[in-house]
C-alpha cells in the first residue's frame, strides 16, 4: 500500500465515524487530514523524481562505463606507440614544452608547437648502416 492510498483510506476513516463538522475536534482532524494528504502526495512527487534520476544516472554511469573503456584502450594503444622507436620527443625552444612526435612528422620537416604555435623545423640524418663509422 502506497503513502498516498495510506492516507486515503485514514481520511475514509476520519469520515466514516460521522463526526459533528462544527466542533473544533472534527475541523482539527480534517486539517491534519489535509496536511496528511499533502506530504503524501509530496512524498510520492519526491519518490517519482528520485526514480528518474537513479534511471538517469545509470545511464550516465554506462555511459561513462563506455567511455572509459574507448580512452582506457586509445591510451593503452598510445602507450604501445611510444614503446615504439618512431616517436620522439622534442622541446621547442621557445616555450620548452616537450612534444612527442613520429617518424611521419619528422619527414614532413616542421610542425608548430601545439603549446606556443612556433614553427619547428626538423633536419633528418640518415642513420649509419651496419658497417659503417658514424661521424
């Protein structure tokens, strides 16, 4: 039985005893009566909007669940790059904020520093290869 049948049936009570309406003891049970029904309907809002919000907050929680595991896995897929030996990292001159970069950009020549936008500008030296003294 729900709050707000409670206190129907409590009012049904009240007036199935046929109480004399103009005594002060019957004008106070219809008040309270009254304030009976309020909270209940009150209650009931209350527990209506509490049940949208815990809906709502279990989606926002799969959500988030969803979420973290699409970053958790680009993270970790980022990690297994920079085990790589094609990243590097570079400090720009100006601002020194360190970036890491990949052989692709090193090829491109420049890239402008994400911190400070100052153009970086790479020069590539080819690698000795086996055999060879590097100078």
């Amino acid at each position: 039985m729900t709050l707000t049948e409670k206190a129907a049936y409590l009012r049904g009570l009240a007036e199935g005893l046929n109480l004399d309406a103009d005594k002060p003891e019957t004008k106070l049970f219809s008040a309270i009566m009254d304030v009976i029904d309020d909270l209940a309907l009150t209650a009931s809002d209350l527990e209506d909007d509490v049940a949208l919000i815990h809906e709502q907050l279990d989606t926002v929680d799969e959500d988030l669940d969803e979420l973290e595991g699409f970053v958790y896995d680009e993270l970790d897929d980022e990690d297994d790059i920079f085990d790589e030996d094609d990243v590097y990292e570079i400090e720009c001159p100006n601002c020194k904020e360190v970036i890491c970069v990949d052989g692709d950009i090193l090829e491109e020549g420049s890239i402008n520093c994400p911190n400070c936008n100052e153009l970086l500008e790479f020069e590539i030296e080819d690698e000795p290869e086996d055999g060879e003294d590097a100078e």
